[in-house]
C-alpha cells in the first residue's frame, strides 16, 4: 500500500470541507489523533488526518513536516521530501524540514546528509535528532574520533539519548572490545549496531545484535526486517522469510521488506550445483548453458587466490547470478556505494547474470574474480577490511587476472584526475560510503584499484597480504600505511598521485583534442566518407587508448578499413580494440570471422573465446566456436561449445545435437556421440549428414567386436 | 494399380510455380526507408538465387494504382494450382476499423487486400504481412487455403516491427530448415522469425512491441504457437516458401519408386514411434530408433546412388 497526496484528493478534500464544516473542524484539529494513528500503524487513516489539517491551516509547516515524516516512514522518501521543500518555502530554516531532508540524504548515502544536517542545528541547536544523525554519519565513514565527538554532543543536549549512546557503543563493539560502558540496553540502540556492523560487512554480529533489538522489543520491525535481510544475504531463507513474513503481517511493508519477500519466491526458478570447493545459483532457463562456464572459472579463481593469498577458505563458494537485475538489485537494498553488478556477503556472492544487461555492457567472469577476491579478504580479516581496500584488491585483481578486464579508465576519472578531486588515502572510504556524487564512486574503485597496483608494484605483493593481515587485527588505514610502507599517509598520497598523474598525463592532456576529434569521426562515418574517418581516427586514437565503449575509434577505423577493402588493416583495429578490452560481441566476432578466413583459426578461437566471458548467451558464439574447435582438434573445447548450442534451446536441433556428436566422436565418447545423433535424427530423419555420421558409427561399433575377436 | 497410374501421371503433368510478390511500403525516414529496402532486396535475393520454378517480384515504394497493376498481371498469370506469396514490409495502421498498409499517396487497406488477393487462380496463398499494427489485417486477409502471418497480434501494436529483418533472414539460413528436407516451410520460417524477433527485444533489454502470429484455419485470430493443440500450423507446414536443394529430384524418377515408398514408410513408422516414446522404456525406444534410422540413412543411400 502506497498512500498519496494527489492534488485530485486535495481538491476532493476541500470540497468535503465546504459540504461538512462540522466534520472538518474535529478533523482540523486532531493533529494528536494523526500521531495516534500514525503510532497504531494506520498509515492511511494518519495521511487523511494530516492532509486535512494541511488544508485547514496551510501556512503552518509544522504539520507539513509531520506529514513529511509519516511518509517517510511509510519508505516514500520522495512524498516526504515535496512536503519538507515546501514547508521550506513557507519557513526557510525550519529545523525540522532540513532535518527530514538530511535523513533522506542518508538513508540515500548522499553526500549532502551532514550539510543539511548541520543547518537544522544551526536552526535549532537543541535538535536531538540532527545531532545523533551526524554521529552516525561520521560513524559510516569509519571516523570513530569524529563519530564519538558528535555523540558526546548528542548525550549533552540529552543524556538519555538512545543513540548517542548506541554509536559509542558500536565504536567499542566494532573494535571487538566486548564490555562498553555505552551499551544502550534498548532495542533501537541494538538495531543501531546491527546497522554498522552490516555496513562493514559483518552480517553475522549485524543478525545478532538485529535479533537482540527484537528480543527486546517483538514489536520493531524495522530491525526484524534487516534481520531477515541479513539472514537472507547468507543464504539462511527459511528464517529470513518467516521473519519478514512477520514483518509484512504485521504491516511493516517497506520497499526491502516487500522486494526481498518477492525475490525468495522467485528462488523457485534457480537450481543448485554443488561440489566440493563451488554452490552454484543459476535460473532454470539458463542454467545449463552457464554452468560449466561458471564453475571452471570459480573454481580457478578459488585456486589462484588460495596459492596468491596463502590462504585456504574453509567452506564452499556460493555464487547466484541473477537474469533480472531488479532481482540483483534487492540483494544490496539498503547497503552503501555497492558496485551495481555484483556484491559479496561473506562466502557468498549475488551478481548480474550475462543475460542480465546488455551484451557487451558487462564482462561477468572480471566481476566474478573481483567478488571472488572480496571473499579471500573478507575471510582473512574476519570481515575488519575498510571498505576501500577490498575494493582496492578486488579491482586489482581484474587486470591481474587478464590486462584486458576491469574497468577502463572513462572520461569521469579523467576529469578527477584532472581536477585534483582524488581522496586521500586515509578518507578514501568517504567516496565509497557518502560519495558527494555518483561519479564519485566510478572514481573511488578507480583509486582503490590503483593503490593497489602502485603498492603491488612499488612495495611487492607481501607488502599487501601484510596490510590485509593488519586490517584484521583491526589497524585502521592511517596505522597500517605507516606500519607497512613505513611513511605517512599525506606523504603516500603525494607520492601516488604523482605517480598516477604521471602514467594518465597524455590521455588528461589529450582528452579535449579527442572528444572533438571523435564527434568530427562519428559523423565522417555517418557521411560513410572512410578517408576522412581513416585520417581523423588514427590521428586521435592514442590520445585515448582506453575507450573502448561504444563508438569507439576502433571500431570506426575499422568499419573505414573494411569498407574500403583492406582488410589486413580493419583487423589490426580490432585486434587492438580487444587487447586494449573492447567488449562488443559484434566486433569481437568480426574480427574472428577475419582471423579464420585468413587461416588463422586457432587466434579466430580464442578472440572468440573471450566472449564466453562477456556474453555467452549468444548461440551463434557457440555455434561458431565449438566449429573452429572442432577444426582445430579441440574436442573438449568443441564439446563445451555444442553442449551450449543445445543448452539454449537452439532453433535447428537437428544440426545442433550433430555438431555435438560430432564433437563426442572426436573426444573418443562413442556412446554420447550415439545419443546425440540419435537426438538429430529423431528432430530430422531425413537429416543426410546425421544419417551418414550414423552409417561410420554403426560400421565403426560393428568392426570393434571382430577386432577384439581377432586379437 | 490405379494408384501407380495416378503416380505416374503426377509424375509427367507440369509442377505448379510459385509466384512471389514483395512490397516495400513507405519508410517515412530515410533510415526506415532504407531499412525496408534492404530487407525487400534481401528476400529478393533469397528466391532467386534458390531459382526452380519461381516468379518473383519486387517493388520497392510502389503507389496504389502500380500495386493494382501488378495484381492484374498476376491474376493473368497464375493457374489455381501455383502457390501465392505475398510479403509486405513497413508501416501499417489500425483505427480498429481499418488496417491500412502505408505507401506513397493513399494507403491501401485490408479489405483492398484481399479483394486482390481474392482474384489471384492460385488455391495455395501465403501472406505474411510484416508491417507495424499488421495484426489489425488477419480478419480481412484469412481465409481457408490460405496462411496468413503478421508481425504483430494486434492492429495495436503500432511500433516499428523487426520481423521482415528476421524472416528474410529465414529464407537465406539453413538452420530454419529443422526438419532438413531441404526446403524452409511457411511454419519453419515463422518459427525462426519470431524466435529471433523475440531474442532481439531481449537481447536489446527493451519491451517486445510486436507478437508475430500464424493463422491458417481461415476463421482463427492467430496464434504465437500454432501448434496441433490450437489447430493452426498445419497449412503452413506443408507450404514451402524456399527449396534450399534438389530435394524433388529424386521425385522424379520412377525407377526409384519402390525406395521412395519404403523411405516414406520408414518415415511414418518414426514418426509413429516417436509419439510412442512417453509410453516405452528408454532402452527399447531407442533400439527401435536406431534400426529405424540405419534402415532409412541405407535407403537414402541406394536412392543417392
């Protein structure tokens, strides 16, 4: 249930109020009543009381940011905030309104909640509420020193201020000091330290202190909902739907409550493959096709990072990859700065599906081994990693893996770079908690990455299995650079950012001459004149390596090339287009398709091997593939690219289970190679190629027998 | 013996033609006019290069009056034992009341349609109308004997479509022959049009906007999946709309009669079996599969020779 304000229902309202003045008038004044109504949950019985109240007495912005509130309660932030602007309009300081505004912009992540928070008590230097929020505020950016200080100040404006306490608590708490003179002792204190302790991704305290909170009180179910949320996001779902099946019941239906509900009834359509080190989660509809893809690469990325991190993980991995991204998207409800493709709670991993976003868009098996790496460093540090250097080690690895996946370096970071805006290093979890815009995540997973590098680099890989160590024993980031590089954090700061300028300075300092040069290729290439594509393209290529997105220059030169006849040229574009970590599956096919005409059909197979690990939805891939495998003597290989053929469900099954068989009989599996013409034949008996496959088999079977006889 | 007179007198008497009539209607834009040409050019290409005993006709943008003119020839042209084709690639509209296909000057509707149509000798029609809102014209364009596609289930769906894109593609592709008798049937090529129509949208994360629908009964709405459940498909299946091969040259040859038989019995028999399946064990199904299969790949082995 979603309640409204719409201005037919004022106009309705207003009616009703000149037809029954009566009426109006006990409603008018029954702002004790909304409250009451409020409290018992009846949600809209409260939003009439109030919009009644608005219309009797519109200059009043007090009852406009109690409505306000009531919205946002009832997890329509958008309702509340028009009603906190316009009790703005009515008082520009009103401390309430700006405060309505500033839990907003938290409950968002936002980088404005301390501004807007600061101006409600400079309004009203008394408000309890303003001061507790920039305690928590500091606290979600892992400044304990500033987080403690605004709750001291909460706890003198009111000694009994449940969550002044509860943040000096959850700063005692998350340095693993179990006794702490600061323990709330109430439920909603508990709920506060469940909060944090999911933010630093530590679900398991976070579920006990969000049980505690609802031991204390059955009836908050604002903490029994995120206790079934964090039981949800590690894979425990029979409580964590009958916990926020409570919730729901009980007419707590906020927008995690409800999608989360949602998406455990969908867990009907996912099946699960199990082995010993692997648990896979996959939609039925594509399970077979991206299953052997998804488990050779989770079980390599196990074995790579348990050699590289020294480090054996006690439990299997789990990964779930969802086709709809909404699905995905509900498993980082509520959570800060989270990458939009992927998210890592404990041993278990949630991601995009390929077939989830647009091919192309989207290399799954980079974002894998990125989360992959979450699971090693979370497991290390007991779960006591500062948010920017998992994510620092996670994006280091990409390009570890393969110097074509990761992230490229897009304009955004340029003008960061350029601009100075890069964080230091000992605020980095700022960008990532309350990034003052969105491109200032995209910059901070930059940074992290290139810490990382830079230190892997310049200080060794043990350099960083040390820092991780560090991080569990609970060293903070300032601590540790000066523990392991043995140097102050400003000084780090200046000597990486030298160092990062120094290997972006061409593409910062060419950026310009290639954004007009690029528009000028786009439309010579709309005009299909290829010269002047050939000689604007290669003239501004280099200024900007990096992009690869669409339109790229590449692929400009490339289609100028092609156009004009020379080959040899269109296919050294492409070629540098996927080294350089181009992803569209159609120039990557093109550029295989070139490969194997020129005869090179052992690099045609592995160009086109890549797309398996962006877009392996694609059937003409496999078709493709497992055809130039074959070729190339590569059975097992062929047999993984047919068996994906079928998978899909292919539009010709005939020619589909032939290709597969023929595949088995090169890998000597006589009796699938049997199956699978069996399979054709039966789509097509009259199918020419499967029948005469048949005839060698049946002949082949039948000499076996007198072969063994005879020796 | 009467049978074997009438197989041999099949066998003499002229096979029927089949004439192809494509039209490109009106683009509106550049880039659509040139996306309906290229995707008339393509089938075009398709029926020629396939070549027997084909007439085919294109024309790109034609008006009303040159659409008429061109019925009338092939009125002339056409005995009752030929096959039609009728494809129409572009805009269509749907006011509920009227489909209208849109061309240079006035449009012409559904009714005029059929009406020409209905004058083409040929008792075997297929009409794929592949244009926006190309729903709204199944109620003038059916009738029995003739198959009817549109790219859309409903004159509501107005939205540019992308089925010609993927039919003309079905006409050229071996993998929409699923049966491999070398020749792709109005049901195939529906199947693979709609298939990667429907992979598109996907593909592309957006909304389907059309739903391609087959009606072949003469009194049906269409449906997404003919199929023997809904009754609709069967005309269809045994319309072929392109020969990849030389399938019917064996046909043709009377001393290859006595094969030809046996190779249809086998067929029949597998096909029998194959609804058996559910109801045999496993094993037993697929022992009986393989003698049947070995004893049809040798038949069609002595029919090569």
């Amino acid at each position: 249930m979603r309640i409204g304000c719409s201005p037919g229902l004022r106009a309705w309202a207003r009616l009703f109020a000149v037809a029954f003045p009566l009426t109006l008038a006990v409603c008018a004044q029954s702002l004790e009543r909304a409250e009451a109504l409020w409290k018992a949950r009846d949600y809209k019985g409260a939003n009439n009381e109030f919009r009644l109240l608005v219309e009797k007495f519109p200059a009043n912005p007090d009852y406009r940011v109690r409505w306000g509130r009531l919205f946002l309660d009832h997890d329509q932030a958008e309702e509340a905030a028009g009603l906190f602007q316009e009790a703005l309009e009515l008082k520009k300081d009103h401390a309430g309104a700006l405060l309505g505004l500033a839990l907003i912009a938290a409950e968002q992540y936002s980088g404005g909640a301390e501004e807007l928070a600061r101006k409600a008590l400079a309004a009203d230097p008394k408000l309890l509420e303003a001061q507790e929020l920039l305690a928590s505020l500091a606290l979600e950016d892992n400044d304990n020193a500033k987080a403690a200080a605004e709750a001291r100040k909460a706890l003198a404006i009111d000694s009994n201020s449940v969550e002044g306490r509860a943040i000096l608590a959850v700063i005692d708490w998350l340095a693993d000091k179990k006794e702490t003179p600061w323990d709330p002792h109430q439920a909603r204190g508990y709920e506060t330290a469940g909060h944090f302790f999911m933010i630093n991704r530590r679900y398991e305290e976070a579920i006990q202190y969000f049980r505690k909170a609802v031991d204390l009180d059955p009836n908050l179910d604002s903490a029994r909902s995120q206790l079934g949320i964090n039981l949800m996001r590690l894979g425990r779902n029979e409580e964590a739907y009958r916990q926020l099946e409570t919730c729901y019941n009980n007419g707590f239906q906020d927008k995690a409550t409800r999608n989360s509900l949602k998406l455990m009834d969908s867990y009907k359509n996912f099946v699960t493959f199990q082995t010993d080190r692997t648990i896979l989660k996959l939609n039925r509809k594509e399970a077979e096709l991206l299953r052997p893809y998804f488990e050779s690469e989770m079980r390599r990325a196990i074995a790579t990072y348990e050699k590289k991190y020294q480090f054996k993980l006690a439990q299997p991995v789990q990964v779930e990859a969802y086709p709809d991204h909404e699905d995905f998207a509900v498993r980082t409800l509520g959570m800060p700065g989270l990458g939009a493709l992927g998210v890592t709670f404990g041993y278990a991993i949630a991601m995009d599906s390929p077939s989830g976003r647009t091919p192309g868009s989207f290399h799954w098996d980079s974002t894998l081994w990125h989360e992959m790496s979450h699971v090693f460093t979370l497991a290390m540090t007991n779960h006591r990693v500062p948010r920017w250097f998992t994510e620092g080690m996670a994006v280091h690895e990409e390009t570890a893996a393969s110097p074509e996946w990761g992230d490229r370096i897009t304009p955004e970071i340029l003008m960061a770079i350029k601009n100075k805006e890069l964080l230091p290093v000992a605020e980095m979890d700022r960008g990532f908690v309350h990034p003052k815009t969105e491109v200032q995540v995209i910059v901070s997973y930059f940074q992290a990455g290139r810490i990382c590098d830079y230190i892997n680099d310049k200080f060794g890989w043990n350099t960083l299995l040390a820092m991780i160590y560090d991080f569990g024993q609970g060293d903070e980031t300032s601590a540790v650079i000066r523990k392991e590089l043995k140097m102050e954090p400003a000084e780090f700061d200046k000597q990486f950012i030298a160092s990062v300028e120094a290997s972006t300075k061409s593409m910062v300092d060419g950026f310009d001459q290639w954004q007009k040069g690029v528009k000028q290729v786009a439309e010579s290439a709309g005009k299909k004149d290829w010269d002047a594509v050939i000689k604007e393209g290669t003239a501004i290529r280099d200024l900007y390596p990096d992009y690869v997105e669409a339109a790229s220059v590449y692929e400009f030169l490339a289609q100028a090339y092609t156009a004009k006849g020379n080959q040899a040229a269109a296919m050294d574009e492409l070629e540098r287009y996927v080294h350089k970590g181009g992803r569209n599956p159609e120039s990557i096919k093109q550029l295989a398709a070139a490969l194997a005409v020129g005869g090179r059909k052992k690099e045609a197979a592995e160009v086109l091997d890549r797309l398996n690990l962006i877009y392996p939805e694609d059937a003409d891939l496999h078709q493709r593939l497992g055809a130039l495998w074959l070729d190339e003597g590569n059975a097992a290989g062929a047999v993984r690219e047919f068996r994906a053929v079928v998978a899909r469900g292919p539009l010709d099954p005939a020619q589909a289970h032939y290709d597969l068989a023929r595949a088995y009989r090169l890998n000597h599996q006589p009796d699938e190679a049997k199956d699978e013409l069996l399979a054709s034949l039966e789509a097509a008996p009259g199918f020419r190629p499967a029948q005469k496959l048949l005839l060698e088999l049946s002949a082949e079977s039948e000499q076996a027998p007198r072969d063994s006889v005879k020796k | 013996m009467k049978l074997a007179v009438l197989l041999a007198a099949a066998a003499l008497s002229a096979p029927a033609a089949t004439f192809y009539l494509t039209i490109a209607g009106l683009g509106g834009e550049a880039d659509y006019d040139q996306r309906f040409k290229m995707w008339a050019e393509d089938i075009d290409t398709s029926l020629k290069r396939a070549g027997g005993d084909t007439v085919v006709v294109t024309l790109q943008a034609p008006t009303r009056d040159e659409i008429r003119a061109r019925f009338a020839d092939l009125t002339r042209q056409v005995k009752p034992a030929d096959a039609f084709v009728l494809m129409l690639i572009g805009h269509g509209s749907d006011d509920g009341v009227e489909y209208k296909f849109n061309i240079p000057g006035p449009d012409i509707t559904g009714v005029e349609l059929a009406s020409l149509l209905d004058r083409i000798p040929a008792a075997r029609q297929l009409v794929v109308n592949m244009t926006s809102s190309s729903g709204g014209s199944i109620e003038f364009l059916r009738k029995p004997n003739r198959v009817v596609i549109s790219a859309t289930k409903t004159g509501t769906e107005k939205n540019a479509t992308v089925f010609a894109r993927y039919w003309a593609e079905a006409l050229r592709d071996p993998a929409a022959d699923t049966d491999k008798n070398e020749s792709v049937s109005a049901l195939e090529a529906f199947h693979f049009a709609e298939r990667k129509t429907s992979e598109f949208y996907d593909t592309q994360k957006r909304l389907s906007t059309e739903h391609a629908v087959l009606e072949d009964t003469g009194k049906g709405e269409g449906e997404r999946n003919p199929s023997p459940e809904n009754g609709e498909g069967r005309l269809a299946a045994v319309f072929p709309v392109v020969r990849l091969g030389a399938n019917a040259a064996a046909a043709r040859d009377p001393s290859k009669r006595a094969l030809l038989d046996k190779k249809e019995q086998l067929e029949q028999t597998i096909d029998k079996l194959k609804y058996e399946k559910a109801a045999m064990p496993e094993a037993e199904y697929k022992k009986q599969l393989t003698a049947l299969l070995l004893d049809l790949a040798r038949t069609q082995e002595a029919l090569e020779k």
